[in-house]
C-alpha cells in the first residue's frame, strides 16, 4: 500500500472539514471552512493546499473550492 502524497492528505483534511460544515448550509460552510483552515492550518499547508486549487483542485469538494478566494495566502 503506497503512503498519501501530501496533495492527498491535505485534499482529505479539507473535505473533511467541508463535511463537518455540510449541515450549516452551503454560503455559511464556505466561510467556515476557510476559517477553519485560516485558524489551525500552518502556512506551508495553505500554500500547498492552495498551489493544488491553483492547479484546478482535483479532488477537492465543492465548499472547499468555494472557499478558496478566503484562504489566506501565506507570504
């Protein structure tokens, strides 16, 4: 069994937390989202998660694609 790349794991961290906030409807989970992410995840995260939505994001749900323009951008 081959280890998840870090594109991978960082695409399954995210739409987990998409999943998490799928009940609060879709505008107020975008925003959630990219809160959550903005809060907890270091820099080097969000530049690697947003590098992959730069690329088209495949594998990423709707609500984090959603959020991506609220993503702060690391330096």
């Amino acid at each position: 069994m081959m280890a998840e790349t870090e594109t991978e794991t960082l695409t399954r961290m995210a739409n987990q937390i998409a999943g998490f906030f799928a009940p609060y409807g879709e505008a107020e989970a975008v925003k959630e989202v990219a809160a959550h992410i903005n809060a907890f995840w270091e820099p080097r995260m969000r530049r690697a998660l947003l590098a992959h939505l730069d690329q088209g994001g495949a594998g990423l749900s709707p609500p984090v694609i959603a959020a991506a323009g609220l993503i702060r951008r690391p330096a």
